[in-house]
C-alpha cells in the first residue's frame, strides 16, 4: 500500500514512486495525471482529491449522479487499483498499468446504465452477482440465495434450521439478512449502512436458541420456531410484513 504522505511536498511524497510511476510524478499527483489524461481524451470527468490528505498524491476520485469510482496508486508494482461503487454499493473493481485505462474505466462507469457494460468495455475491471442483483433491485432475494446456500452444507445443522425457519416468514424474507459472527441479523436495506435496530439470534447448541432485542434485552428459546417467533415478535410495526401481501 502507497505510504502516508500528510504534510510532504510533492516531490517528497511521490520520490519513492519515480520508478514505476514517471508519469504521474511528472504530473505531480495521481488526479492531475488522471485529469490530463480525461481532458486530452475528451471525456467530461471531473477529477477530486480524496478526502484523506494523506493520499492527496497517490489516490483520487470522481464522482457525478450518486456513483463514483476511486483510483489508487500500489507501490511495489505498477498498478491503478479502481473501485467502482452506487452509492455505498461496491460495484466493480480491477487493476492496470494503463493510465490511459485508469481514467477510462472511471469515465465509463460514470455513462454507462449498468455494470455488465462497463466491464464489457474495460475486461480489466470485473463484477460480481451482487453488485448485478443491487441494479436490479434484487439485493434481497440475492442475499437469501446466497445465505441459504452457505449454510447448506454447513457442520452447524442448528444454523441451518434456522436460516430455513426466518425464510419461511414473509415478514423476515422481506429484510436483508447477514451473519455477524454468531448472529444472524436483519436489515431494512442490503446496502450500507445496515440497520442496527431489528432482533438477531443466534444458536446455542442442543436445540437452544438466543434472541436479541434492539435494546440489548435476550432471551432463550426452545428451537428455530420459537426463536423465530420472538424475532417477528420483535420487529418494529414499519418492518411488519403481512403475509398476505409478502
């Protein structure tokens, strides 16, 4: 990872990146080479410093519309690290010794309507199911999928029973859920940030099973049915999901 660079003047900062990185050292920063690198090629991008001071050199970012991708610099390599996101949704990444390719893939994600295009123009980036699930509106079904499929052959069978009791309620189905540590845990969203304020529960062994409230309260129920009903029992009113309409 690049070094901290708070404080250092330019030529300081960017000495031990002379080797790998001429270009950029020319150029003074990574946003300026970035920058240049846009404007040259015509594209309407806008180029930032990140926010973290000590990067200013070796890292930058763009942003327009609710996405942005960031650029890094490695160190012991020649390598733009991009990271693509919506929001607070990582999207897609990728890596190359291109400057040329690092101020276009950023460009590109910032155009195109989704993220198959963008990895279709620029193979070096890469995406994932997720990412493609969160475009389409999908990201709690797709986190369902993969839970269920995690713990499918999972040694813990207590685990596995209770993944398959929450699924079975409309009222849980409708939340994202999410592991932490031991915890099974809800959100109202699948993006960050999760919600902090919905039960978890977890197994304890020999059938036995711990509810936490949002208020710190727990309490110990006899099976996945029971723990899962002191879930729902613990949903506020605005997360209640009538079965009906689930």
């Amino acid at each position: 990872m690049p070094e901290q660079l708070s404080g250092a003047a330019p030529g300081d900062a960017l000495r031990s990146y002379a080797t790998l990185y001429p270009d950029v050292v020319r150029a003074g920063s990574l946003g300026n080479a970035l920058q240049t690198v846009a404007d040259r090629a015509g594209y309407d991008l806008a180029v930032e410093l990140t926010a973290s001071p000590g990067w200013r050199y070796v890292a930058a970012k763009v942003t327009a519309g609710g996405r942005s991708a960031n650029a890094l610099m490695a160190m012991d390599v020649r390598s733009f690290a991009i990271g693509c996101w919506a929001g607070t949704v990582h999207m897609a990444d990728g890596s190359t010794d291109d400057l040329s390719e690092a101020a276009g893939a950023p460009h590109s994600w910032l155009q195109v309507p989704r993220v198959r295009e963008l990895v279709t123009r620029r193979p070096f980036m890469r995406t994932w199911a997720s990412a493609e699930a969160h475009e389409h509106g999908q990201a709690v079904p797709a986190r369902w999928h993969q839970l269920r499929t995690s713990v499918a052959g999972a040694q813990n069978a207590e685990l596995r029973v209770l993944v398959e009791a929450a699924f079975d309620q409309p009222a849980l189905r409708a939340l994202s859920p999410g592991r932490s540590m031991y915890w099974l845990t809800f959100s109202r969203r699948a993006a960050p940030p999760l919600c902090g304020d919905l039960p978890g529960v977890m197994p304890l062994g020999n059938g036995r099973y711990r509810v936490r409230h949002a208020d710190g309260r727990l309490l110990e129920a006899d099976g996945a049915t029971e723990a899962v009903a002191a879930v729902l029992a613990g949903l506020p009113a605005d997360v209640a999901v009538p079965p009906e309409t689930a």
